[in-house]
C-alpha cells in the first residue's frame, strides 16, 4: 500500500514523456504522461516546447476530476472566467461543464453551445484573450462530435504576399455582442458586455515564444479598425475562409478521457455535429489567460 501510495504522488519526469506528431498540419500526442499527478518542471518545461511546436496537444487516457483538470490547467498560468453560453460551472468558476445530458442523465438532443460550430479563437473579445483552452472528454460519440483546428501560422506564411504585407498593419476589433448577435443564441448580458467591451488586437498576430506570426480573427471579430464596415467584413470573411481550408486543418476525432490542449494565439477551432439525441457528450473545460497582444502599427 506504502508503495502504491509513493508511485501515485511520484511527479512525472521529462525522461517518462514521448511526444508524437498526429499529423502533418499539427498536433502531437504526449504519451506516458498522467496529468493528475504532479509534473516536473523539466517535464512541464519539455510539454510547453511541444505546444509551441505541435500547437495543438492529446493525453490520452486521463482519469480526471475537475480539481485534477483545474490544479493541470494553473501550470500554464491563471485560469480565465468562462462566459460562454450553454456551459455550466455546477458552483466551479474554474471549470465549465458543456454537457448535452438532459435531467436524467442521458442524451438531452441538444447542443450545448452551437455557436462553437463556428471558427473561433476562444476570448479573442478579451483585453487579454485565452493563450491555451483544455478539454477533457468524459462522455464522447461513437460518431461525430469531432474537432477541427485550423493552423494559422501555416495559414499566414501561405497568404499572397501582398495581403500578408497588407494585414500585418491592420488591427480587427473583437465583441462579445457582435459573436453572440451573429450566432444565433442568448445575447450577451450586462456583466458579460461588461467584462468584454470592444477590443482590438492586430490582424496578423505575432506568437510571443516562436516570433511567428498568424491570421488572427474569427467569428468575434468584428470589424476592422480604419475600414468602412463593409470592406472590414469582406477582409475578416476571406483571410478566415483561406485559413480554414483543408490543407490548413487538423480534425481531432475523441476518444473517451483524451485530454485535448490547444494554443489559442495561433490556431482557429470549431465543433462537428453529432447525434446529441443519441449521443452523450460530456466535457469539462478549463481556459489559461493569456496577455494582451501588441497592435499593429500603420505602414
């Protein structure tokens, strides 16, 4: 019992991790790493390279509870308020819970959040939006349910030069109100409106720890600072529809307890369909703040 109790409060070292690249676009799965436990810093030093890298990471296999998930989460920095629609917090401001589970507690038939079907970078409508958001698959789909990432650095160095050149002087304003109008849900309360007045961050946003730079925009952004609005739009639409092509993405087919970390300043998300009348699909959900970004400064 002495043993088994030393074995599970031993911390994970670098010299226990391997770490595999998923697919060509990104992604890369940690292997022999269990998050529940505490991680060296040299272990946490190894897995923070590869998310630089891979930007988007898989552990798979985790048992986790939510104190588990959240004590993970607060490695990588502070833990953001979530102020998403459809996620309930079950009296934890730390982690949300998006759940299509009805009463008792089987498949309800609706999705918890349809606005996460669009492309997004989470908190991008926040002074200082998400550097990286966890998801932890309790309950999966058989079917569906995927998730897809977009690379936006590899999407960025692939632009005609001329809009590259174009962009990295232009600054796009992210709001709240405008990605809750545009998505067909509950619009933003008081406090939300509060918590995330109109916010600019550059268009072409640069990665503090590889120097690279991405598109940067989604569906919160809004307009484009200097732009009348209709050019503003016709801008966000096609640097958003060129970075989400297929040659551009990674889709993350779960499994069930995969933990899925991603790099939010450099990647774009977005949820699949699935059966929610026939499939559970439960997940508990953590976002690491991020600092405010560097604006862009007009050629």
């Amino acid at each position: 019992m002495h043993g088994e109790t030393s074995l599970a409060a031993s911390p994970a070292s670098a010299a226990s991790i391997d770490i595999r690249p998923l697919d060509p676009v990104m992604g890369a799965e940690v292997i022999g790493l269990d998050v529940s436990r505490p991680v060296e810093a040299a272990a946490l030093k190894r897995i923070k390279q590869a998310l630089d890298r891979y930007k988007v990471l898989v552990f798979r296999d985790q048992q986790l509870t939510k104190r588990q998930l959240a004590e993970f989460s607060k490695l990588w920095g502070k833990l953001g308020e979530h102020i998403m629609p459809g996620a309930t917090r079950d009296g934890d401001d730390e982690v949300a819970v998006a759940s299509n589970a009805g009463p008792d507690g089987r498949p309800n038939g609706k999705h918890p959040d349809p606005t996460a079907k669009r492309w997004h970078t989470d908190r991008s409508y926040m002074p200082k939006p998400a550097l990286a958001t966890l998801l932890y698959g309790v309950e999966v789909p058989d079917v569906g349910g995927d998730t897809l990432f977009a690379n936006a650095t590899m999407a960025y160095a692939a632009l005609p030069d001329e809009l590259r050149k174009r962009i990295d002087s232009l600054n796009a304003i992210h709001w709240v109100e405008h990605s809750r109008r545009t998505g067909g849900v509950a619009l933003a309360t008081e406090y939300e409106l509060s918590k995330a007045p109109p916010v600019k961050h550059p268009l072409a946003r640069r990665h503090p720890a590889t120097g690279e730079k991405s598109i940067y925009c989604g569906c919160h952004a809004w307009k484009v600072d200097g732009m009348s609005d209709e050019e503003g739009r016709k801008l966000l639409d096609e640097l958003l529809a060129f970075a989400v092509q297929d040659r551009f993405v990674y889709r993350h087919k779960w499994r069930r307890h995969d933990l899925v970390m991603w790099d939010n300043r450099c990647t774009f998300h977005a949820a699949t369909d699935y059966d929610t009348a026939k499939y559970l699909r439960v997940l508990y959900r953590t976002i690491v703040e991020g600092d405010g970004t560097e604006l862009a400064v007009a050629a």
